[in-house]
C-alpha cells in the first residue's frame, strides 16, 4: 500500500472503485460524455486500475475519441498484456482509428488463441472489408481517372524540393518571371495567357494557401497556380473536373445534409452576430462551435478514409449511360463466349450419341451438365435448352441400347440379350479369378450414388426425376443391391406414366427385368416383359417389338444353375477322404467334416473356391435346438496330431 500523507485531506471511503462503478452505471444509461468525468477521477486516484482504464477508452470510443481510447487500451495492456479482452478493444479501436491493416494483422494474430465470442473474426471480416473498399476492384482506376491532379501535386512537391529557400512571390510581375522558371524546369514552351482571370478567388483577410468554403456547390473558381499543362495525348480526365468547390461537395457526398452544419459551424466563429457584451458567454459559443466543427470534420476525413473519394465518384461513374452501354457490350460479348462453349460441349455429345457409344456419350453428358450448372442465367440465358437436349438425348440413348442386327445370327442375337439382360455368356466364372477382379477404371460406385442422390433432391423437372431414377437405377445394380434398383426402377416407371413418356417407361421395366432375372425371379420378369411388349406397341416400334419377343423367348428356355447343390461337395469331400492313406487318418477326416457340419455355413470353411454352402431350414432348427461343443476330445486331438501339417491345415477352420 502506498503511504498516505497523514496531514492531507481525508478520502471518502472506498474511493479506488467509487468513482470507476459510477463511471460503468453512466455509461450503461449511454451518458458517456458525463461518465467521462467520474473515469477521469477514478484513475487520477488509482492510476494502475485496469476496469477503469477499459471503461474510460470504451466511453471515449463512443464518443469518437479513438486516439484517446486507444492510449487507455495500451495502459491496460501494460498492467496486463496477455488480457484477450483488452486486446479486443485495442484491435477494435485500432480499426476505428482508421488503421486497417494493422487492425487485420492483430485480428489475425489472435484469432487462433479465442475462437468464442467472435470479437477477433468480425473484427478480421471489417478489416478486411475496409481494405477491398479502399483498394480493392470495387474502387475503380483511381491512378488513371486521376493522373492529372496526382501530376500536379507530384510536380509542385518536386519543385518546393528544388527550390526549398526561393521566397514566394506577392506580385504579378513576379508571379510570370516564376512561371517562365517553372516551364523552364519542365521543359515546356510557355503557354499562352488566359484572358480573363478571377481575381475573387478568396475571401477577404483569408489565407489563399487553405482551400475555402462557399455557399454553392457550382462557384467557379480558377486555378491560378503556374503549373504547365500535360501536352502528350491523354484520352483520360478527372472526374470531378467539372467540381470548383470541392470541399463542400465532398462534405456534402460524406455528410448528406450534415454539410450545411459544418458549414454553419465554420462561419459562426467568424461572425459579428456571435459576439456579444457578455465575453464568457461568447468564448463558450465559439468553443462549441470549434469543438463540434472538429468533431464534424473528424467523422468526415473518418469515413473518407474508409471509403475514399474517388469511389464514390466511381460509383457515381457506373450509373451512366455510356457505362452501362459498355457493360451491356461486354455481358453480350461474355454470353457468346460461353455459348460457343457450351455448343462445342453439346456437339461432342451428339456425336457419340450418333456413333451409339454410350460410355463416351454419358462422360459427354456429365461434362455439358456441370458446364451448364457453373454458369449463371445471365451469362447462359437459353440454359435450359441444353438441359432438355441432355434429357431427351439420354432417354433416347438408354432406349437405343435395346435393339438386334436382323444380319446377325440367331446365336449372336441371344448371346446380345444375354449381355443386355445381365446373364453369364457361358458358365459362372470362378469367384477368386484373378481376371473377373481385375478392372481397368476404377469406379467410385457410392459418391457417384451420393451425387445423384443429391441432385434428385435440387430437381426440378418430371424429366431430370426420371433421369435420376434411372442412373440410381442401374448403379445400383452395378453394386448388386436388387431390392434397390428394383425400387428405383419402379419409381422411374411411376414419374415416367405420369409424364407420358413412353421411353422411360421401356427403359425402367428393362432394369427391373435385370434385376429379377439376377434374383432367380423368373415369372416376375416375364410379366414385365409383357409390359414391355404393351408400351413397345404403344410407341408403334417393331424393332423394339421383335426384341422383346426374342427376350420372352430367352427368358422361357433360361436355366438358372443350382451352384449351391450338396452332389459336388459330397464327391469333394469323399476325394478328401480317399486321399489317406490309413483307415485311421480317413476316420479322423471323416470326424472333421461332421465336426464341422455342426457349424453354421457361413463359419464353415468351403470344399470349392466360389461357392458357399446355406443350411436348410431343418438344419438350421436343428443346429438351434442342440447345445454341444465341437471342440475335440483328448483321444481325436491326439489323432488330429497325427495328420500330415498341409491336410490338417485344409481341412481345419482357421
């Protein structure tokens, strides 16, 4: 504690806090002009009070005192600089200070160490936002709009440079010798001399250097600084070039109507009417006028700096006719651009379709359907006649697939049906062939279905439905779940008799033919085939007519192969057991198998690579009803040892 003074005036008690809360319980009301005062006493009597520091730099923040709020947020920082809320508000007063860039770098830091609440991330967005305005491709070409005005202040700042000691001069007869040394130095011939100048450029008694304000936004005032004219081909000017007064214009784009306010306070300080007997009480006036013009014109440079002039005229620039004529120029210049894209994208994909090569022909599909989604309607107004060539190319194209060469023989004719209907071309082939689990392309089966998925649910159309449908449709078949592609044939089937298309009607019942016939449903696959026959005569199609029929005919005489039947694994397991060579050794194999027929099938180990054995339903009962071990007793584990390691090892279950 520090020493008091005994002989001084004794304090109220609790003092350190009394005026620091009050301070808090003004600033809640939002009085924070008058909590002001109560901060100011709470930390000339406690000076390394953190609370009250942070209230006094937040009340001065509402009160556009940013620099001063910023100085109470560095003392709190050095009482405590690893506090995250302090530095909240510092990285918060840094951006009202105008500090973009800084603000951002500090935003950023801190970031990573306080996610919640967002005080770091908004204050990163309103950086960031503050930079892209200022210098971002929203501010138009502020260095070629105005390379003229940028020249003449470089000019004249390159001339005091070189001339820092020259005394300015106060007469005309000095002011054209300073005129030929300045053409001399640029290196110009002197231009010719203007015959009517305004020599009421300023006020009376004010100082010609400061730029002036006047009542009107269109006073003409000339510039009489001796700075040469920019004789090279320019085709660009200012844009303001038509502004004289531009203070007032720009307070006017800042301010709205706020500008004849700080008009008013501006002259106030300068009128008769302002002064009175009373001396005080003028002084009082003029300083609240001259407090509240710098308060004014602080917001004003405030959001100049946040938004700069030249923007504004930029934006002001884009309502014109002659911008909006060029934009116009320019969209249709866009839209050409991409249409010619999109017809070569679409081109490609009738020509596969033309030479009936669906693989090629669905990877066409693919590329013109995400063109198509990537460009806005504006930039492709006829979008959705792509779509509809897209939808009606493939429904043709999956119809097409489903045809016979009458040229061709009767055996080629069913071995196509067999291929088209999903069916083996001879026998099954072995499950652990290495060449029926080979493939070239690798086909991410379950996010193309998550793909279309999700598109079926954004669709828009009876056609895309049906579209969608079909492909699930068949991927799902490609993975062999036929209860699923049964199901999204069907729902084809259904959105397609709704719409009346015939085609998609024929090509959901050929799917849902596949699919019985792969689950060994011959009768539910005749009957769509009969359905089939009906919607090709519908569409008065005899080809499509004659392929059905040979299809009916194909299904009738199919025989599906009982590949889980018991005969050949009975003569496996016999051949196993006649490979022993003693009586004893066959009995123990004998033993094995019944001890493994008292396991379920899908534990047991298989006698032919491929093919798995399913327990019966007797079996399947009787395997639930007893409650025995099949581990092996002292005397067959002995024999089991006896046994040769590589027939052991075959019979045995790992």
């Amino acid at each position: 504690m520090p020493l008091t003074n005994p002989f001084a005036k004794n304090e109220l008690y609790g003092y350190q806090t009394l005026h620091r809360e009050i301070g808090y319980y003004i600033s809640r009301l939002e009085h924070y002009d008058k909590a002001l005062k109560f901060f100011d006493e709470a930390i000339k009597k406690t000076p390394d009070d953190k609370r009250a520091l942070i209230g006094r730099s937040r009340a001065r923040s509402k009160v556009i005192q940013y620099q001063g709020a910023l100085e109470d947020v560095n003392r709190a920082l050095n009482l405590d600089p690893d506090d995250l809320v302090v530095l909240a508000d510092k990285a918060l007063n840094t951006y009202l200070c105008c500090e973009f860039e800084e603000g951002l770098i500090q935003n950023i830091r801190m970031l990573p160490k306080r996610q919640k609440p967002e005080n770091f991330k908004m204050g990163q967005m309103q950086c960031a936002d503050a930079i892209e305005n200022c210098i971002g491709d929203r501010a138009g070409r502020p260095l070629r709009d105005y390379f003229k005005i940028i020249r003449k202040l470089a000019w004249k700042q390159n001339y005091t440079a070189q001339k820092p000691f020259e005394p300015k001069p106060t007469n005309m007869s000095k002011k054209k010798i300073m005129l030929s040394k300045l053409l001399e130095f640029e290196g110009i011939k002197e231009p010719a001399q203007p015959k009517h100048l305004n020599r009421r450029s300023t006020f009376r008694g004010s100082d010609p250097t400061k730029p002036q304000i006047r009542d009107s936004l269109h006073l003409l005032q000339r510039n009489n600084e001796p700075i040469p004219k920019y004789t090279k081909p320019f085709p660009y000017r200012p844009l303001q070039r038509h502004t004289t007064n531009i203070q007032n214009y720009m307070a006017e784009k800042y301010l709205n109507s706020m500008y004849l306010d700080k008009i008013f306070l501006l002259k106030i300080q300068s009128e008769p009417g302002a002064k009175s007997a009373n001396v005080e009480s003028s002084k009082k006036i003029h300083q609240l006028a001259k407090d509240c013009y710098k308060t004014v014109s602080y917001k004003q440079e405030l959001l100049r700096t946040r938004r700069p002039f030249y923007f504004i005229k930029y934006q002001d620039a884009k309502i014109s006719t002659a911008l909006q004529e060029r934009q116009k120029r320019d969209l249709e210049l866009q839209q050409q651009n991409i249409k010619k894209e999109a017809d070569i994208l679409c081109k490609r994909m009738l020509d596969a379709y033309n030479r009936k090569e669906l693989k090629i022909f669905l990877d066409k599909v693919e590329k013109l359907k995400k063109y198509c989604d990537n460009k806005p309607k504006r930039m492709l107004p006829n979008k959705q006649d792509y779509m509809q060539e897209i939808y009606n190319k493939v429904c043709s194209a999956f119809y097409d697939i489903y045809r016979l060469n009458p040229d061709h023989s009767m055996f080629h004719q069913t071995r196509r049906i067999y291929s088209l209907l999903g069916k083996p071309l001879s026998r099954e082939q072995s499950r652990d062939s290495v060449i029926s689990q080979f493939k070239n392309v690798f086909i991410d089966y379950k996010k193309k279905i998550q793909d279309f998925t999700k598109r079926l649910e954004n669709a828009t159309t009876e056609e895309e439905v049906c579209w969608y449908y079909h492909e699930l449709s068949r991927l799902e078949y490609d993975t062999k779940h036929f209860d699923l592609c049964q199901l999204y044939a069907n729902k084809c089937k259904k959105e397609a008799q709704n719409l009346g298309n015939l085609k998609w009607v024929f090509n959901s019942i050929m799917l849902s033919v596949k699919s019985n016939l792969a689950e060994h449903n011959k009768n539910d696959a005749k009957n769509d085939l009969a359905m089939a026959l009906a919607c090709a005569q519908k569409l008065n199609d005899p080809d499509k007519m004659v392929y059905v029929e040979k299809c009916q005919e194909v299904v009738e005489n199919i025989a599906f192969e009982n590949v889980f039947g018991t005969k050949q694994l009975e003569k496996r397991k016999t051949k196993i057991i006649q490979m022993m060579g003693g009586s004893n050794m066959k009995e123990d194999a004998a033993h094995l198998f019944r001890q493994m027929e008292a396991m379920p099938a899908s534990r047991r180990m298989t006698m032919i690579p491929g093919v798995r054995e399913e327990d019966s339903k007797d079996q399947r009962t009787s395997i639930k009803k007893r409650n025995m071990s099949i581990m092996p007793s002292s005397k067959e584990m002995e024999l089991s040892h006896q046994l040769p390691t590589g027939i052991k090892d075959f019979i045995m279950h790992d």
